[in-house]
C-alpha cells in the first residue's frame, strides 16, 4: 500500500499535526491504520504514537509524552531513513532529541515539534 501524504485522511491529518492539532491527526492517520497491512501499518502506528505522545504534552502529562515517544521510537526504528514519503531519520533523531531533555527533567523542552515530512 502506498502512504498517499497529498489526499484524503493521511493529508488531512499531516495538516492538523502541523497545526499542533495532535489529538485530531492522531484521528485521521487511525482510519487509515486500521486499513493498513505491514510494514506500513506499524510504521503508521509509530506516527500515531508521536501525535499522542504530543497531545499528553499540551496536557502536561509528561510522563505519558515520554512514554509515547519510546514506543514510537522503538517502532521507527527498523526502518529505512526513507519510507513511505516520510523522512524517517530526522524525525528518528527528533524524538531521541526529545527523549534526553524528557529524561533530564527539563521543565519545558526548547525544541520544536518533531517535523514528519
């Protein structure tokens, strides 16, 4: 199955999470997941997790951000730098970036969003 990132639900919500609309991509890229066979079913769940793991973050809810994000992580990782139209490898690296200032228990993190492109 081909990620189609320029129509229908995949566009729609890669518009909202640009728009730190996380809970609502998170909606979107899920009708889509469920459709999904491997691998890009669990390469979509990875993204899903992302915009979570967002969303508890305006909640302030960092402990479930953090956790997001290492399963998200965990998920990306066995793919290639590029797959399905999406830069894996910077985004890979944003949330590792994410992930230490979590860790180091900074109060609000000076880093932009994670950017799926």
């Amino acid at each position: 199955m081909a990620l189609d990132w320029d129509n229908g639900a995949l566009a729609e919500g890669l518009a909202c999470y640009r728009n730190r609309e996380f809970f609502l991509a998170h909606e979107h890229w899920e009708s889509v997941w469920l459709c999904s066979a491997e691998p890009e079913k669990t390469f979509l769940q990875a993204l899903i997790q992302i915009t979570a793991a967002f969303h508890h973050w305006q909640r302030k809810n960092r402990g479930g951000t953090a956790s997001l994000l290492n399963g998200a992580l965990r998920r990306l990782e066995p793919y290639p730098a590029e797959f399905g139209g999406v830069a894996v490898e910077p985004l890979r690296q944003s949330i590792r970036a994410w992930r230490r200032l979590l860790e180091a228990e900074e109060s609000a993190p000076s880093l932009s969003y994670p950017t799926i492109r």
